[in-house]
C-alpha cells in the first residue's frame, strides 16, 4: 500500500499533476531521501519509453492504415501485380531459386548417371563391348571361311585329280619297312627307282602317299618317307637294325606283301655271301616270291639282319637278301644331308626273347606293301 | 526488356507525381512542411510521404527477390526511422525525403536479405542512396526496446495489459478507465493500474538490463 503510494506521487511528481505546496513538500523528500530520488529517476526513464512505446506503436497502426487506406483508393500499386508485372516479379523472386534447383537437378542427374555407370554390372558393359567386337570378329570368320571354301575346292581339285592318277597301275610291288617311327621307310631301290608316284599299304589295308627319300641303286637300297596327313607317328619301332654279320645257319623270318595281305616266311641263313660271291648280299634259304622285295629279314631275336631284295630264277627256295649293315652305310651318307642328320636307326630289339608268333604280332605294324607306278 | 519498360513505366509514374507537386508548392518548403506534420504525426502528411515514395520503395524490393508485403515491411520501418529522426530533433534536411526513404529501405532489405539467406548481399540500386547506417543502428536498437516493452506488456495478461494500455498509451483518464473497465470507482482502478505497473516495471527493467548485457 505504501509502495503505492509513493509510486503514485512520483507519477504525479513527474506528470507535473502536484499543487505548489505538494510539489515542495515531495522535492524535500527526494532531497532527504536517495530511495525516493531513485525512484523518481527510474520511473521518468520508464514513462519516457512508455510514451516512447505508446506513440511507436500509434504509428505503426496508422501507417498500416494509411497504406490500406492508399492501396484502396489506388494511389499506390496495389499489393497485387496482374499481368507482365506479375510474371516478372515471379520471375525475378525465383530465378534464384529456379537456378539453383536446376543446377542441383543438373549435379544429381550426374551424380545418378555416374553412380548407375558406377554400380551397373560390368558383365553388360563387356557384352556390349563383345558385340562391337564382334563386327571385326565375323568379318575375320567370314574371311576365314572364304579361306577355307577355297581351300576345300583346291582340296577337292587335288582329290579329282588323284582320283583321276588313282587308275594308275601300281606296276611295281614290294615290301619296306619302317626304321623310324616318323614315317622313314627302308625298302629296295628297283621297287621304287622307276616311280613316279609311291604308295605304302599296311597290314590294315591303309594306304599312304610316301615320297623317295633317297636311293642307292649301287646297294638296291631305297629310303622312303610317308607324306600323308593322315598317317600317325608311331611309337618306338620294337625292332632293332643289326651292325653284326649273321652266322650261317641262323634261323631267320620275314614279313612281305608278295600279295595284299602280309605274309609270314621262314627260313635259314644259307651263305654269308649272295649271287656268285656277291659281298654285299647273303643268301637265304627261305621260299619268297616277288612282293617280298624289300622286306626286312629277321633273326630269331627279332633284329633286322638283312633286306630281301632278290631271288635265284633257276632254284626255289633261294633269295638274297642285302646285308642290314649297308643300311648302316645308306643312313650314315643320308645324314649328311641337314635335314636328316637326326634320324637314327633303331638299334636294340624290343621283342627279343618273345617267341616268333608274338614276335610278328609286333613287327607287322610297322611292314608295308610299298607300290610305285 | 520487359524489366526495361517496367521501370520505364514506373520513372514516368514519380515524374507525374512530382510535377503534380511541384504544381502546388516549391519542393523544399513542402519538404520541410511534411517533415514537420511527420514529427506531429499528422495524418495527411503521414499520407503523403507514403504516397510520393512507396511505389518506389515497393520496385526496389520486387527487383530485389522481395515481395509486396516485404516492400510494406521495410517501407513502413523506414518511415518509423524518418518519424524517430524528425522527432528528436536533431534532423536536419541535407537530403530528399526521398533519397532518405531510400537509403534506409536499401540499408534494411540488405540486412533482411543477409539474415534469410546467404547468397544475396548485394541489392541492385535503382537511384543513389545516402549513408544511413548510423540511423538505421539506432533504430534497430530502438526496436528492441519497443519489442522488449511489447512482450513485458503481454506476458502480464489481462485486465493488467488493457489496464496500462488504456492509461499510459491511449492516455484515456481513470474516470473513464474505471468506468469502461467496470471498477466501482476511480480510485480502486488507480491501485489497481500501480498493481500492474509494479509488475511491468519488475519486467521489464529485468529484461532491459538482460537485453543491455
């Protein structure tokens, strides 16, 4: 109640609403008392800035009327733009906006099509580049198969045309046999020396192009080499060339074609030389005919004693055979030759010990019917 | 080009406005009696100067990434600091009305654009602008006062709020108070106001001296 009181006479005091004699009385009292002065200053501060207040905010609502007022009567634009103005204000307020969006629009587009490149399987990616590849690749096949239908008609030119040669009469007839599993051939010079074109059979009944490798008229030796794609480099030969020169009386065997089938001889060493003193030959007591020419003549421990090459006309059961060491002699000067210095003779028996059927049953694979026109 | 003829448009509308002025009194002497019926708060010169220069201000705004209403915003604070400027006293006419205008609506709405957002802090200018930096501090420090003084008088509810109003801001006597308040007489209405006015001052010196650190 006393603070009441006191705040009223201050406001008072102040708003000047005091009679003279009051107004006395109460600057004594602010005199004598700091509180009250106190108070009679704070309280002017404070109804300052409330009047301060009071007429800031009176003016504020009468400008907001005064606008309303004026916007109503027209006399400024109206709050709201029609038309173009419109448009451009729009624009103006938002094409901030509007870039910035369109560039954020423009950064996640390619941030997502980075990330999709990113993440997608590599698996498409490399199709699609297969495919592109590709174009070359069918090219290069469809060239490749020009290629080969080319190849095909020579083919079938070279095939009419052995077809046309295959007539050709095998005029000569005899037996080789191999001493190399590569194709090397070792049969007598008179079968083939006169051939143009030579063709080795074997047991099977397959038949193989063999060209002349070499020949030595002077020994009726005659190296030959199947040229044919289709024959297949056999194994270790199973039989062995002897260097020795063969005891008389030796039993002995041989593998010819005097016909197509390969046949089976036997006999014995007779002499150690051939024909009237021939050195270079021995003679056998074996019963031969005329394919036998050029088989090989084996001992009983399956090693290669000799080359059947002749018979005597006037006695049966008589034939010469070329002593094996002079094949020694015919490979030793073919070697000579680059291209052959590294055929080698097969020197030691595989079927030694085997008996003379099983014996056969080895060698026979490797024993051809060698045929020249 | 659209933008071209717009303001075009709008340069046309102030010359009219100004010639039609200037038809009726010198332009300086009009000047200074509109200053001097702002400082009075009248209501026709009030009127005037809101109507020879919000059209601009508005412009100024809407090319600026504003809106209608940011422009009354900013136009009307403007004019709160021209009625501040001419009531203490100390306001000496070296500029237009105008430009004065203005200058502080350029001023404002940079701050306000700084405040929203970061990427504008510049405001493309449509006329010259004096420095009102200094005036436009002083009436930003003048409006936290008034908003501290706002929300003390709110935050002491009714009849408290309306009491005080009525007496110290409309100024109206205690009989009438009394009487539109329904007290039974003028002297329970007058403890009552004190009642209050202890309160708002508690208030409101707690959150001057709060607002002043």
């Amino acid at each position: 109640m006393e603070d009441i009181q006191i705040l009223d006479a201050v406001e008072r005091y102040i708003k000047g609403e005091m009679n003279p004699d009051e107004r006395l009385h109460f600057e004594n009292l602010r005199k004598t008392s700091p509180e009250i002065d106190q108070l009679v200053v704070e309280h002017t501060l404070f109804l300052q800035q409330m009047n301060r207040f009071g007429e800031w905010k009176k003016f504020r609502s009468s400008l907001h009327d005064t606008h309303t007022r004026l916007a109503e009567q027209g006399k400024i634009d109206s709050a709201r733009l029609k038309g173009k103005a419109k448009v451009i204000y729009l624009w103006k307020r938002y094409k901030r906006v509007a870039a910035i969006a369109a560039i954020i629009a423009g950064v996640t587009t390619l941030a997502i099509s980075t990330l999709v490149n990113i993440f997608t399987p590599q698996a498409d990616n490399a199709r699609v580049q297969e495919l592109s590849r590709d174009i070359p690749n069918i090219k290069h096949q469809q060239n490749m198969q020009v290629d080969e239908v080319n190849n095909l008609k020579n083919e079938v030119n070279n095939i009419k045309s052995k077809i046309n040669l295959q007539p050709i009469p095998y005029k000569a007839g005899g037996t080789g046999f191999l001493i190399d599993g590569k194709g090397f051939l070792v049969t007598n010079a008179h079968i083939v020396l006169t051939s143009r074109h030579i063709a080795v059979t074997n047991n099977k009944g397959e038949q193989f192009h063999a060209v002349l490798v070499k020949a030595y008229p002077d020994k009726d030796i005659a190296i030959l080499k199947i040229d044919d794609d289709r024959f297949k480099t056999l194994s270790t030969i199973p039989y062995g060339i002897s260097k020795e020169e063969s005891d008389v009386a030796e039993p002995i065997f041989t593998l010819g074609y005097p016909r197509n089938d390969i046949v089976y001889s036997e006999g014995y060493l007779s002499a150690k030389t051939g024909f009237n003193g021939d050195t270079l030959s021995c003679q056998l007591g074996i019963a031969a005919n005329r394919g036998n020419s050029g088989g090989p003549v084996f001992n009983h421990e399956g090693e290669v004693i000799g080359i059947l090459s002749t018979k005597e006309t006037e006695a049966e059961g008589v034939a010469f055979a070329i002593q094996s060491k002079y094949i020694f002699t015919a490979i030793n000067e073919l070697r000579k030759d680059t291209a052959y210095k590294n055929l080698r003779l097969p020197l030691k028996s595989n079927v030694r010990g085997l008996d003379t059927k099983q014996q056969v049953k080895k060698i026979q694979d490797y024993v051809f019917f060698v045929k020249g026109d | 080009m659209e933008n071209i003829f717009f303001q075009v448009g709008l340069g046309l509308l102030f010359l009219k406005i100004s010639i039609k002025i200037n038809g009726i009194v010198k332009p300086e002497n009009n000047e200074k009696t509109l200053l001097k019926g702002l400082a009075r708060s009248d209501k026709k010169a009030v009127e005037t100067i809101y109507k020879d220069n919000f059209n601009m201000i508005q412009s100024l705004i809407l090319n600026n990434n504003g809106s209608s209403d940011d422009a009354k915003d900013i136009f009307q604070e403007a004019m709160i600091v021209l009625y501040e400027k001419v009531r203490s006293g100390t306001f000496e006419l070296n500029c237009q009305i105008k430009t004065y205008l203005y200058s502080v609506c350029r001023r404002l709405w940079l701050k306000r654009l700084q405040q929203l957002s970061r990427y504008s802090n510049e405001v493309a200018d449509i006329q010259t602008s004096v420095p009102v930096e200094d005036d436009v501090e002083d009436h930003e420090k003048r409006n936290v006062e008034f908003e501290m003084m706002d929300k003390a008088i709110d935050s002491l509810g009714e009849p408290c709020r309306s009491l005080l109003e009525a007496y110290y801001l409309q100024k109206k006597t205690m009989q009438e108070i009394a009487a539109g308040f329904g007290y039974t007489n003028a002297d329970n209405a007058k403890t009552q106001k004190y009642k209050c006015l202890v309160r708002l001052k508690k208030i409101f010196f707690s959150q001057y001296k709060n607002g002043k650190q």
